[in-house]
C-alpha cells in the first residue's frame, strides 16, 4: 500500500503544474518576485488549489495567497476546519 502524498508535496504539484515555466524550487515562489504570476495565473493558481484540495477559497483568502508558504498556510487552515 502506497503512502498518502503530504499537502506541502500536493502543493508543489500545484505550483509546478500553474507555473511550468519557471525554473527552480517552486516554495521560493511569491507573486512580487514573479513575472508571471498575473491576475489570469493567480485565479488559475486559486481554481487549481480548490479543485486539488476540495475547498472553497473566499476572497480574503485569494488576496492572502502571495506565495508558496501562504498558500500553505490558507490551505492547511481550509482543510483542517
């Protein structure tokens, strides 16, 4: 029997699938230090993380989800409630 894949592991498929363009470690990721992640990619990045966790993101969680370690943070409290 496998082992279940750790939320942090399920996160960077997230970010690795949003963002496949960018070379590197994708935690190191925030949206002031990357070009890319535009209004388009952050609601991708919003619709990708609710459809891999199963949660509903409001608004103020979209506007707090700045970088790899704050969607930790907004998805851990998501799943955990």
């Amino acid at each position: 029997m496998s082992e279940p894949i750790s939320l942090t592991s399920r996160l960077e498929r997230v970010f690795r699938s949003v963002f496949h363009d960018i070379q590197g470690d994708p935690i190191t990721l925030t949206r002031l230090d990357t070009s890319i992640w535009d209004s388009a990619t952050h609601l991708f990045l919003l619709l990708s993380l609710e459809e891999e966790f199963g949660i509903v993101l409001s608004d103020a969680d979209a506007i707090d989800v700045t970088s790899f370690e704050s969607a930790v943070e907004v998805v851990c409290a998501k799943v955990e409630t």
